[in-house]
C-alpha cells in the first residue's frame, strides 16, 4: 500500500493533507478519555463547550489546564517531521489539521491550517484580549476587561476559524492528491473536506473507519510507520 501512495505522490502536482488525532497520539499525548482516575468519570463532550465555560469555569479550567501540562512534554514524532520535509521540497503543499496541539508547526511545517484552533494561544473569552499560558494557568482574569481566559481552541457550538476554514477548502479544490491521516472522519464540516477534490484520495488510519468506501485508497496502521515507509520509498525513487 505505501508503495501505491508514494508512487500517486510522486506523480501529484498539488497534495494536502488533512490530519487528526492519530497523528499525534503517537507523540504520546495522553487519551484523556481512558485516563485513570477523576478523567474516567468526565465526558470531554461536556466540558469543552460554551455552557461549561460560562457555567462551570472552574471544571472547565481544571480539564484544559490538564492538556496544556500534558502536552508540554510532548515533541512531534518522526511521521511529523518527514511532513516538515516534504513541504521544505515542495512534495506536498498544504496540511490542515483538526489538532490543536501545533505539532505540526513544531516540527516545521510552515503551511498548516488549524481548523479547529490552537491549545498554545490564549485569549479572553469576552474582549478577545491576548494573555499568556501563565496566566490561563494561574486562572487569572483578562488584563483589559477582567473576563475569563481561554484557550484558542473551537469549542463545541462555535464556528470554525473562518480564514483556516476557507484556506482548506481552495486548497482541497485545486489538490489533485488529498492524503487523510488519523482520523475517521465524524466530525462535521470538517469531514467534508476530503469529498472536495476531484484527484485522488486516501486514508490512513489505525483501524477502518465508516468512510474508507469513499476513498481510492486506504492504509491501516500506524501513521507514523506509514509515513516511514512512504519517505523510504520517496527517497529511493530521489525525491528526497
């Protein structure tokens, strides 16, 4: 199957890529949703909204102060940084992403539409006003208005970022190769995206997802083993 990809790769003039949670599980992000202890009993559905946010701040606080400290000892995999590398080469172009850990950026990647927000950027939930990690974590109020500090992330009945969003859809129009990687896909609108192009599609994920039938081609693994293989054979054919 990694041969097939690398060789539409190879012979694509213009591929993006659409990324999920898959991708950066294998960075060894925690799944906070089989964690031990108080996480077992809170559904994240329930806690990364609006209504928690203006209702019950203090979980709220408690649930994405919990991210922000487990990702900070995270780094971007090698599946991530091979990405890096073939945008630096001009073998892929685009890469939106549903994650909102900034992996991607981290390993290099320039061209990344965070469909979903940023974790890293904080803000003032009422004024907009910018703030620091520090002081989200401190559960400090707004410097300007006194409101309550949030992440930058798409909660639950929030519309997406509308310049991510309208970036990802031109580029999936023009891609003539768009490459899904660890997601299954049940998160609207973003699930649409792939169904944009008129190239060819593929999907990589760790088990079968309800949408492989939709895809021309479809990998089961892990995404960082995959992108190995995928970045051998490139570089055998001398697109490295």
């Amino acid at each position: 199957m990694s041969e097939k990809l690398a060789q539409w790769i190879r012979n694509s003039r213009k591929v993006v890529l659409l990324t999920g949670a898959g991708m950066s599980t294998e960075s060894g992000i925690p799944d906070f949703r089989s964690s031990s202890g108080w996480w077992k009993q809170i559904n994240p559905h329930d806690v990364a909204t609006i209504e928690a946010l203006e209702n019950n701040y203090s979980l709220f606080h408690q649930f994405y102060s919990y991210r922000l400290t487990a990702l900070a000892s995270c780094e971007p995999h090698i599946g991530h940084q091979i990405l890096a590398k073939w945008e630096s080469k001009n073998i892929i172009d685009f890469v939106a992403t549903q994650n909102v850990d900034g992996l991607h950026q981290k390993a290099g990647s320039q061209n990344v539409s965070e469909l979903h927000g940023s974790i890293q950027a904080i803000r003032c939930h009422q004024c907009g006003t910018e703030a620091t990690k520090d002081e989200f974590l401190e559960e400090k109020a707004c410097t300007a208005c006194g409101g309550r500090l949030r992440p930058s992330v798409v909660l639950f009945g929030e519309m997406l970022p509308e310049n991510s969003w309208k970036r990802a859809l031109t580029t999936m129009e023009q891609a003539d190769l768009v490459i899904v990687i660890g997601t299954s896909l049940q998160v609207y609108p973003v699930n649409q995206l792939p169904y944009i192009t008129k190239g060819r599609t593929v999907i990589i994920n760790n088990e079968k997802t309800q949408s492989d039938a939709n895809f021309d081609l479809c990998i089961h693994g892990s995404a960082k083993e995959i992108l190995v293989q995928t970045n051998n054979l490139l570089e055998q054919g001398g697109l490295s």
